[in-house]
C-alpha cells in the first residue's frame, strides 16, 4: 500500500488531475461504488464525508486526497488498493 501512496501522492504533486494515474484512481472510485449497488450519498454516509466531496472527485472538480480515499474504501467495504489498479 505504501508504494501505491507515494505514487498517489507524487501523481498529484506532478500531473494534477491530467495525470493518467490520478485519472484510473477517479475512474476507479465510479467503478466501485456502482459494484457496490449504493449511492454516492450512501457511500459518503458510511465514509463519514461530505457527499458533495465524492461528487467533486468524480467530476474531475477536486483532487481526490489519500486520506479521503481510505473512508471512502472503508464506506465501501472495499480494499483500498483498488483505487490503484489499472
């Protein structure tokens, strides 16, 4: 998970949200919560966030942020690593 972080983090320093890997994390976000059958409200409910914070990543309006990321998983049920996978 480590690594992934870094590379996470270097991402957003480097690219912004023009970086392909920042990019396949937001896509990657959507792929999740429709598997998981709930809404993004129902997801930012269980991850103890602001909706309108779920909604911004996926719009492409806000970075997504590593620690934002692990409520959202959690809400989720789901591992954080998938955020990370191509």
């Amino acid at each position: 998970m480590a690594i992934a972080k870094r590379g996470f983090q270097k991402c957003l320093y480097d690219g912004g949200m023009s970086s392909t890997y920042v990019k396949r994390t937001v896509n990657n976000l959507r792929r999740l919560i429709t598997a998981s059958g709930k809404s993004a409200r129902e997801v930012a409910h269980a991850a103890g966030i602001d909706e309108s914070t779920i909604s911004k990543y996926l719009s492409g309006q806000r970075q997504p942020q590593i620690d934002v990321l692990e409520k959202i998983a959690k809400g989720l049920g789901a591992d954080f690593q998938e955020f990370f996978k191509p």
